[in-house]
C-alpha cells in the first residue's frame, strides 16, 4: 500500500521554486511578469519554505490596463491520476492586492477548482480538491493574476491524491 501511495507521488517538477521557474510556463500580458524571489536577498519577504519562492504581478509605475493578467502554471500527465481525487495546494501571500484577488486554478479535462487569494502579508495555504476525470489528459495547475498593481508570491506547490 505504502509503495503504490509511493508510485503515485506527485510529479510537479520543482514545486518549491528553488530552480526559479524551471518547469513552469508564463503567459502575460505586456507589463506583467514572473520572476524568481530568493530570501537571502530579501529579508522582509521570505520564502514561506526552502529558499526561494516566485513572484507575479504587475511591475509598472501607473495601473494594470483593463484585462490585464498573467498566469504561472505547469502541466503534468494525467494518466496516473484518472479516477482519483487529487488536492492541490500552495503557499501564496498577496500584499496590497490593490483591485482583484490572485487565484490558484487546477484543470482536469472537464473538470475545474478554483480558489481565490485574497490580499494577505502572510503566507497561507490555499487548496482546491479536484476529482480527475477518466478521460483527463493533462492537470494544469495555474496561478493567476489580473487587474492589479500588486504581486502575488507562491512557494511550496504541494499535489496529492486523497482517494
């Protein structure tokens, strides 16, 4: 049982950030931008694990235009997680998120959660709980942002089956 639990660990490649965005896409628009955060080099904002987390928002002096946003995510194969109900969850933080909330979005096929981060100076975990369809081809586990002047930073990307 343990071994089987085992196989079907999660395969999020670095779900930590502790190799900046490797194995994460982007997808943007022009002004917002995702860029790797490390707590050595910033002390008020650590990493709410290891020592490097990311951060996403807008990087401009005026306001986000209307529709403005960008997503962070990473697609993983589906195939061993058909039938089963998974739980995606993530550290994130959202200081002064000045008009729009940040989201953590899991897609399976037809299937979808989606859970908002409000604004926060703290780290806290946000999870959704997707069943996967038999049929679901890829999970796509997306952070996004929209319409804001502020940024939101995730850490610690954590994927488990829970049946």
């Amino acid at each position: 049982m343990i071994l089987a639990a085992l196989a079907l660990a999660a395969q999020l490649a670095n779900p930590g950030f502790e190799r900046g965005l490797d194995g994460w896409q982007v997808e943007a628009h022009r002004g917002i931008r995702a860029y790797p955060a490390d707590n050595r080099h910033d002390v008020v904002r650590q990493s709410a694990e290891g020592e490097a987390y990311v951060t996403m928002g807008w990087r401009a002096r005026s306001a986000a235009p209307p529709g403005a946003g960008g997503r962070l995510f990473q697609r993983i194969d589906a195939r061993r997680y058909r039938g089963r109900t998974i739980r995606v969850s993530a550290q994130a933080r959202a200081p002064g998120f000045a008009h729009r909330n940040g989201s953590l979005i899991v897609s399976a096929g037809a299937a979808n959660a989606r859970a908002l981060i409000a604004a926060s100076e703290h780290w806290r975990r946000h999870g959704v709980t997707v069943r996967v369809p038999r049929d679901a081809r890829t999970i796509e586990i997306a952070f996004q942002v929209e319409g804001t002047q502020a940024e939101l930073a995730v850490d610690d990307v954590r994927l488990r089956i829970l049946r």
